[in-house]
C-alpha cells in the first residue's frame, strides 16, 4: 500500500485484531501515524473506530494523542494520529517493574490525562499499558477506540447490552459483568489504578487462565496489595493503588483529579523541594515569573550587579516587589548597560502598578539587549498592559523568532491576541504553551478562558480542571471557574469554586463581587449585598461592585441609593460606560428622560457596540415624543438582540406612534412568535389589526389574550374590545 488519503505510507508499525497503523508522511513532510481499520470488519467495529475519531477530534492535552486528520480508503475508514516515537507501556513493563518513582509519574500524567478527558465528556473504558505511549519523560493516551461520548445523547452509543468492551485483566467489575448501566468515570479510574497496579508490580491486577475466570466477581475482592508484592512501594501509594481497584465505583476515588491531586502532594510531601514557597507565581498576562528566570538564565556570575539581581530574583519569589525594585536598581547603577535587569525591573514595575515606568525600563532593556528575547517579551507585556495590543503583538513575534520554543512567550501572546479579539489564534498559541510547559497552570486556566469565549463550555471546564490539578491553590482558575458555573446556571458550583477563591484570597474584591452575582442569581438579595459591601471595603472605588450593587438596589427598589452608588462609580471611573448607562437607566425611570438620554449618550460614545444602550436610549426618546431617534435606537437594537421580544415590541409601539401600522403589525408579529404565548403582545397586536381595520383577525386575538391570563386591567380593556368587535362582525 503505497497512499491513504493524503498521507504516502512509509511502513507498517503495528497490526491488531481489528486495524493496521502505518508510519506515513503528509503533503508537507511531516511524519505521521495513520490508523487503518481493515475493510472487512464488521459493522460494530466500524462504529467503534467511529467513536474514536468522534472521541478525539476536540481533545487537546498533552498526555493524549491528537488526531490530525481521517476519512475513507477504499472503504475502510482511517484515522491519522501524531506519531510517538517511543514504546509502549507494555513494552517497557516486559523488561520489568517501573521504579516507584517513575511509576508515580506515569500514573500523575495519565490521571492529568483523565481529568482532561473526562472534563470534555468522553469515557476511555480501556485503559491498559498497550493504550499508553511514551514519549521521553512523557506518558500520552491512546486508542480511544471503545471510547465513550457523555455528551452524545443519540440512541447509538457505543454500549450495547451484554457487549464485554474492555481487555481482561485491566477492566473495572461493572466491565466485566457487563453491566454498561453503571460504566462512568470512576471505571476509567479502576483502569487507571490497574496500570499503576503494573507500574509497580509487572503484572495486571486480575490475573486468570480464560475468560470466564476473569468474570468472577471473587477475583475482584482478593487482589494482592502491591506492597505485599514489592515491599518498598510507600503505603500511602500502595493504599491509594487500592483504593481505585474498589469493586464498587463509590469506593474508588470521585475524579481522576483527586486521584492525581494525591499523586502530586503525597510525593511532594514524601520529597520536599529544597526550597520553600510558592515556585509559580503569577505574573502580568500569564507569565509566569519561575519561566521567565529560566529563561533568561538568571545563575550567579561574575559581572557587575550579579549579586543586586540575582538578590531580586529571590525577592520576588517571596513576592516583595519593592524590595526586588530596589534590588533591580542597585544592579542597574553598577551596570547602567544590564539589559536583564532593565527587564526584570520592567516586570516589578506592573506589580507596583507603575504602568508607564514598566513600559520605559523594558523600551531601554530592548535598546540595549536587541538579541534578547526576554526583553521583547517584556516589552510586549509591558504594552500590552497600557492597552498598545498590536505593538505588543508585534514585540511578541520578535521574541519567538529568537526562542521560538518559550513557553512564557506563547502564553502571552496568546493573551494579546484574546484581548484584540483573535480568539481561535489565542487558543493556538496558549496550546503550544501547554505543550512546551504542560506543568504551567496559568496557561491552562487561559486556554480555559479562551474556550469560554468560544462557546466552547465543556472544553473550558476541563482546562480548569487541570489547572486546579497542576494548583489547587490558582485562584484565578478558581475565578473563571466560578464565573464558567454561573453562565451555565450551575449556581452551586459556582459557589464553591468562589467560596475556595476566597479562603485562599480574602483580600480580593472582584471574589466577592463574582460571588455576590450567584447570590443574587440564587434569589438571596441579603447575601449579595453583604459580598458587595465587603468588596467595597476591600477597595471603595471598585467600579463593577459599585454597578452590581446598585443594580441590586434598583432591584430592592432603592432608587436613591441605587443613585448614591451610580454617581461615586462616574467619579471613579469617568468613562465606564456601563456605569454611564446603568445611570441613565435610572434616570429614565425617575422621570428625567433628557438627563438619561444624556449619560446613554456618553455611555455609546465610550462603547458604541454596547448592548441594550439602544434599546434603553430609545425608550426614553419614545417617552420623550421623539419617535425618529427612537425608531433608530430600536432598530439597531432590534439587530443587537434580533431574539427578544421585547425589543420587537417596544419599537413596534413607537411604529404605532408614527402611524405606520404595518410596520407595527410585523413587529408583533414576531414578538408573539419569539414569547411563545403572552397576553399583552396579543392584546397590542389586536389593537394593531384594530386600526388595519382586520377586525376578524383582531378578535381571534382578543380571544387568544383572554385565555392566557391577562392582568385585571388588561382583561377589562380586552372584555370590552371583544364585545366591540363582536357588534362590528355582526357576531
């Protein structure tokens, strides 16, 4: 076989029951692996290979294999992967056991892995040393053949009654007896404790001579601890291998992240880092400040101001910004040409919230390190902070043409181009971050972000997950978290997830302010004003606090204090826009129309595509009797939120008043379409018709208002239209 689809075959790798996987190369000479699934397999074969590709195309990680491409060869579907070159698992474990430590690595990765996943709503279900790779230090996921998609709700899923999807020996007690009601996470997490079990052992957890011994339940419950095979596996390794090889799936740990999250502080608890402190702290637009010393390889040398600087290193790991500043300075006046110094000062700077002071030390660190990469990409942060995007795009691009394989740089570039709107550009890039420095929590907490902003909840929500597992103390994942929760309506999530933001960070304000829209979402008003009030005594002149508590109050129906917090957010921000509509909103209701069209006006010139300003603007110029500029309001909001009823009928009452009553009619048209049933749009409507003179029409809509419910006043004035009506139809 010389071609499958794009890719020219080089040779065959591996053969299986069911498929062949060939080393191949692309159009672009890039070597791959495609997957080729033999033509005359049956139909349930077919299916599963199906589910593999469905499995994989949305899959970004780097412990599992990416799918690049698939389609058909003469019938026979294939799949084309990234190519590992390495062995498997099995392979390495034919030679014998895994050291502990290596073990505990393998199953970390693959447990990350695992969390990803099941975050994305796929199930695994096969879980063995064959289906892992490795690759250097890396372990990758594979063959998502008997995969599982949570969020594939068509009625030809994979699981079929009485079908053994697994391989004996790694496969959970629900596999074996065939009870694919009760397969879910917690069964992958069974496979994930049976190849740590091999990791450590050399051997399956399940061992039998056919097949009919492996179904016994029995053989479950006598597994032989690890420990008592290898004496030198750590008990609380030894326990927790166990624990995941609970018959029942209650037992075993909740998620693959628990399970990883324990991998990750037991053995760091059992082998302590030399030095102690946070080693990751985050830094302006994802960076993180432990990459940005690696790379600019900050060692102790002999040159001028070594000692200030790498004294400055120190002091910003233990986040003492004006001491690290002073330091920075120190070395700089016994070496006013340091260009890694100008640089780092640069980067104090933004934590001392000298913005423009962090642009001019990282514009010199440039002039006088032009092949340094570092200072591009402080640069560029530095501008990207003052709101100078494509300056700072343009920084960026210059330092990955020097370190083309930093993940730092990747990371925040990836969060210029977020900020200009480019987001599946961002996406790409904060991948390659993750897949240079998959241990970088902030890079996956931004890839979630970027997700977010895509649509793509599911997805997000997994890169959340990691990150947390990476750092269960990130507070920013645990923000964004919570905010994904709320969007999504999951309100106690969302709870949660700020409720631990706020116990690791008490002293920020934008925490309670986030918290304080769940409350209100939750209907406790009592609640969400005291999160407001306490961020506002973190920070008074926080502008979001100020808007959200002053909605809280118009809500409450405390205009005039409503009004208190509207006036200081102006005065603290003179050109938030929302704080400039939310007044004019207000104003409009106090009845002074001219002085809320007159902050909406402002509100549009600092934001013109802001929604519902329009609409909010022309229902004042409506009440105001200038129905021209409200028609132009009502229009464009009618393109802004072309799906709510209520615009539809707001602008076709002000059609009414300019006596285009077609127009109007059309306009209720499709309010009455889009609320699915309301009495007052069909009692307008019938007036609408009234004036077309469709009085038939007019009374089926009459009748219609009175059987969905009208308010008191609202039935009275349609009783009598009706009867109206009625006598002039004859009727």
């Amino acid at each position: 076989m010389e071609q499958i689809g794009p890719y020219r075959v080089l040779q065959e790798i591996a053969r299986g029951g069911v498929a062949v996987v060939y080393r191949a190369r692309d159009p672009l000479g890039k070597t791959v692996a495609v997957k080729l699934l033999e033509a005359r397999e049956r139909e349930g074969s077919r299916r599963r290979f199906a589910g593999e590709v469905k499995a994989l195309a949305r899959l970004r990680h780097p412990h599992v294999v990416e799918i690049l491409d698939h389609g058909e060869h003469e019938g026979a579907p294939w799949l084309a992967l990234e190519l590992v070159e390495g062995e498997s698992l099995q392979d390495r474990l034919r030679l014998g056991p895994l050291s502990v430590a290596e073990a505990v690595q393998v199953a970390r990765q693959l447990a990350q892995a695992l969390s990803y996943v099941h975050g994305c709503g796929v199930l695994h279900r096969d879980l063995k040393p064959d289906n892992v790779l490795l690759r250097g230090q890396s372990a990758l996921l594979t063959d998502f053949g008997l995969a599982l998609d949570e969020q594939d709700d068509s009625p030809n899923r994979l699981t079929l009654s009485g079908t053994f999807l697994g391989t004996p020996g790694y496969w959970s007690p629900e596999q074996a007896q065939g009870a694919t009601r009760e397969i879910g996470p917690r069964s992958d997490i069974y496979g994930l404790g049976a190849v740590l079990y091999a990791c450590l052992t050399g051997e399956p957890p399940i061992k039998a001579r056919s097949l009919n011994e492996h179904l016994e339940q029995a053989r479950f419950r006598s597994v032989t601890p690890p420990r008592a095979l290898r004496p030198e596996v750590p008990e609380w390794l030894d326990a927790l291998c166990m624990r995941c090889l609970e018959v029942d799936p209650d037992q075993r740990p909740e998620s693959a992240e628990a399970v990883s999250r324990e991998l990750l502080t037991a053995a760091t608890a059992a082998h302590p880092a030399p030095s102690a402190g946070r080693a990751r702290p985050l830094l302006a637009l994802g960076l993180l400040l432990g990459a940005l010393l690696v790379a600019l390889g900050l060692w102790w040398r002999h040159d001028p101001g070594a000692d200030e600087r790498a004294r400055g290193d120190r002091l910003q790991l233990e986040f003492r910004w004006r001491d690290a500043h002073q330091a920075y300075t120190e070395a700089i006046a016994k070496n006013p040409a340091d260009a890694e110094a100008y640089a780092l000062r640069a980067q104090v700077k933004l934590f001392l919230r000298d913005e423009q002071g962090s642009v001019a030390d990282a514009e010199r660190a440039v002039e006088l390190g032009p092949d340094l990469a570092v200072a591009w990409l402080r640069r560029g942060i530095s501008r990207a902070k003052v709101g100078r995007h494509e300056e700072a795009l343009a920084d960026l691009d210059r330092a990955l043409e020097l370190e083309p394989e930093n993940a730092a740089i990747w990371a925040n570039r990836g969060g210029v181009l977020e900020r200009l709107g480019r987001h599946e550009e961002a996406l790409a890039d904060l991948s390659r971050s993750v897949e240079l420095d998959p241990e970088d929590a902030t890079a996956w907490s931004s890839r979630g972000g970027v997700q977010s902003k895509l649509g793509r909840e599911a997805e997000a929500l997994a890169d959340y997950t990691h990150a947390l597992v990476l750092d269960p103390t990130h507070v920013e994942t645990l923000y964004s978290q919570g905010v994904l929760f709320l969007n999504t309506e999951d309100h106690e999530r969302a709870l949660v997830a700020l409720g631990r933001a706020i116990e690791i960070a008490p002293k920020r304000e934008e925490l309670y302010t986030a918290r304080a829209s769940v409350w209100r979402a939750l209907g406790q008003p009592d609640a969400a004003l005291s999160d407001l009030s306490r961020a506002l005594e973190i920070q008074p002149e926080d502008v979001e606090a100020l808007v959200e508590r002053a909605r809280l109050w118009i809500a409450l129906g405390e205009d005039e204090l409503a009004r208190i917090d509207l006036d200081q957010a102006i005065r603290s921000d003179p050109n938030s826009a929302v704080a400039f509509a939310e007044r004019g909103s207000l104003r409009g209701r106090e009845g002074d129309p001219t002085g809320g069209v007159a902050d909406l006006d402002r509100a549009l010139e600092l934001n013109p595509g802001m929604r519902r300003a329009h609409l909010t603007r022309g229902t004042l110029l409506a009440n105001a009797g200038d129905y021209q500029a409200a028609l132009r309001d009502l229009t464009r909001a009618v393109a802004e939120e072309p799906k709510q009823a209520g615009v539809f009928s707001r602008r076709a009452a002000v059609y009414t008043q300019l006596e285009l009553h077609d127009h109007a009619l059309a306009d209720y048209d499709r309010a009455v379409q889009l609320s699915g049933g309301d009495a007052t749009l069909y009692l307008r409507r019938s007036q609408t018709l009234v004036r077309l003179r469709r009085l038939a029409e007019a009374l089926r809509d009459c009748d219609q208002a009175l059987a969905l419910g009208p308010t008191d006043d609202e039935r009275s004035y349609a009783l009598e239209l009706r009867q109206e009506l009625r006598t002039a139809l004859g009727r």
